[in-house]
C-alpha cells in the first residue's frame, strides 16, 4: 500500500521526527515562559537596539553550549578509538569509521535527512534543558526572571540591596592582580573549562579596567580521553573591558562586550588581618531590559589557588546574607571550578607537539595581544 511505502522510503526521517519532537517537547513550558518573558521585554524597551543587543547577548551563548556537546563528544571518540595509529595522532578505526560514516551519509537521502532531523532536534532539546534548569544550573540557566523556589525573581537588584559591611572604605586599587576563581554561576563561561583565573588592572588612570580571563579546556573531568590533546590544554586567554563611573559608589565596575553593557557589582571581600589584602571575592553581574532580567553571573574568587570546604561554606553564607540565592548563589546552583594541581606543569604529548610545529601557539599568543592592545 501507499501508506507502507511511505513508511519504508522514509522510516527513519519518520522515526527522527517523533523522538525529536516529544524531546522538544518536553520542554514546551519552558519555552513558553521564555517567549512570554521575551514579548514583555519588549513590549518594555522603548528603545528597539537595547532590546535587540540583549537578545543577541543571549543567543550568542545560547547557541554556543550545545554547539560545543558534539565536538567534545567526537574528541573522545576519536582518542577513544583502538588500534594502529596514523602520525602517532589519529586511529586508523576512527578514520575508517568517519568515511563509512560520510559514504552511507552521502548515498541514502534518508540517512541524510534523519542525521539532520535529529542534529536539529538535540540542538532544540538541549536549549529547552536550559530554559527548565536541567541541564546544569552552573553554567546554563537560561531563563529569563528564572524563579528561586517556586517564586519568580524580577529584574536585576540595586547595588545597596546585595552590597555587605566589608565593602566599606573599599580601595579598588588593592583589588588589582591575580584572583583563582573557586565557583560560578554564570552561562557566559562553561563547565568544561577548568583553571580559570581572572587578572584584574586598571587603566586610563583608574576610569577603565581590564580583565584578563584564563582558561584551560577541555576539563579532565568534561572530556576523559581527550582533554590533554586539546589545543587550549596548556591555557588560553580573552579580555573583558570595563569603566569605572566616577558617579557610581566604589565597588561597581562596568563590564562591556557582546554589544551589551552591565555592573559587574563587588558584593563582598575578605581581608588577609595582617596585611590589609583582599584574600577572597563576591562578583555579581546582572543585566535587565524592560524590568527582565536577561542575565546574572556570580563569581567566587581567592587568591589562593584552592579554598577549604569551610571557607567555600562560608562564603556561601554571605552572598546568602547578601540576598543572592535568588540570584544563583546556592550550592545546587554553582559550578566548582576544576584545578589540576599547581606542580602537575604543562601538557605534552604528540597532540601538543603537533600544535606547536604549525604554530598554533604562536597564533594564541599573537591573538592574545591583539585582543589586549585594542581594548586598551
């Protein structure tokens, strides 16, 4: 019958379709909060490019975690792989099973068409999982006013409502140098990354502010056979650019990038007793529009590498004190950063080697700078 050879010449697309659809839909409630949130951000913002450089902030990362899923998924596959080896690099089984791969995908239009059906839907499925808060807390909670037991949370709160005692007299100077962040929470970075450290200095004599921002990845623990072959295993950095408002209370730098500009609040810092330093950090950022808030980031951050539990406890109770579960700051809804230890040194491997004789370090460098000098 008609109906069977339907069904024979597309049963795969067929079968991609369902499955795709009840996993899109299982977030349906989650994106239909976010359209609802998303029309009343609008409806909100008199002025249609605000509305437009906040949506296109979130997009940009929206789309960047699940794009990095895949990738990270085939690396481990590829390291993964038994068998003889091509340059010491890649699994002569890898390479076999890739072209397999690429010759059924070339000649069955059905396998075509499922592949893509289904790459579509996972892409979906896996923003819907951030919207709803099930696909990590951390660092990709994307909704718009997310709630905070059961209760939705509007819009961004001013500086004084979070701001604690500590940061009286604060001194912005001493608050230059290297700092080793311990937790976030925050879809503007990834929990594959780990290492991160943030180098924090002044410039245009104390108006404006750059933020060298390190990172490792993949992490050991996000990619168990393939982060040590990683391009960036060894560190790479990017610059966040900032001003200081002179009509702003001291404590207040404001972030810029993506085409958005927020507060990035210092809601809380610790003193070493005998010399006076800043031994340890709250940070918040959060941008709304039109009573929305789009996004919040919260750093825990040290001078020192690493934190005990009851320190990291500690500081839990004050950004609580602070008002700043609402806004991420619980246990359940950070990420720990991962660190490998201080004397592990650098990775080296035939990966690594690699890298290094086309230059791709040499590239990182170069970029590096580049990035640095144009924000300055």
């Amino acid at each position: 019958s008609e109906l069977i050879t339907t069904l024979k010449n597309n049963g795969l697309p067929i079968l991609a379709t369902a499955v795709g659809t009840l996993a899109v839909a299982s977030h349906a409630g989650a994106f239909v909060s976010f359209l609802q949130s998303l029309m009343e951000m609008k409806q909100n913002t008199p002025d249609p490019s605000d509305f437009w450089s906040a949506l296109n902030f979130w997009i940009f990362f929206a789309v960047g975690h699940p794009i990095l899923q895949p990738i990270l998924w085939i690396s481990d596959v590829l390291h993964g792989t038994p068998g003889p080896m091509v340059a010491g690099l890649v699994p002569v089984l890898f390479l076999a099973g890739n072209a397999a791969f690429i010759a059924a995908f070339s000649m069955s239009q059905q396998i075509r068409t499922a592949v893509n059906i289904a790459a579509v839907a996972a892409f979906f499925s896996y923003v819907g999982a951030g919207l709803d808060g099930t696909a990590g807390l951390g660092d990709f909670n994307l909704a718009l006013d997310d709630p905070y037991k059961g209760q939705i949370v509007k819009g961004c709160p001013a500086y004084d409502e979070v701001r604690q005692p500590s940061m009286e007299n604060f001194d912005l100077e001493k608050y230059q140098g290297l700092w080793y962040e311990q937790k976030f929470h925050d879809w503007t970075q990834f929990k594959e990354v780990y290492d991160t450290t943030l180098g924090i200095k002044l410039t245009d004599g104390g108006l404006g502010w750059v933020d060298d921002f390190a990172v490792k990845g993949p992490a050991p623990d996000s990619a168990k056979l393939s982060w040590d072959k990683s391009p960036v295993a060894n560190g790479a950095h990017y610059f966040l650019f900032g001003r200081v408002d002179p009509n702003d209370p001291p404590g207040i730098l404001r972030e810029k990038g993506f085409g958005v500009e927020f507060p990035n609040y210092i809601v809380d810092v610790q003193k070493d007793p005998k010399t006076g330093e800043y031994t340890e950090s709250i940070q918040f950022q959060c941008l709304e529009r039109g009573g929305v808030r789009v996004f919040e980031g919260i750093n825990f951050m040290s001078r020192n590498p690493t934190m005990t539990d009851d320190e990291v406890a500690a500081m839990h109770s004050r950004a609580e004190q602070a008002g700043m579960y609402a806004y991420g700051a619980s246990p359940e809804q950070m990420h720990t950063v991962g660190r490998r230890p201080l004397d592990a040194g650098d990775v080296d491997n035939n990966w690594q080697a690699m890298w290094r004789a086309i230059g791709l370090d040499k590239v990182l460098e170069l970029l590096t700078e580049s990035i640095e000098d144009g924000g300055r």
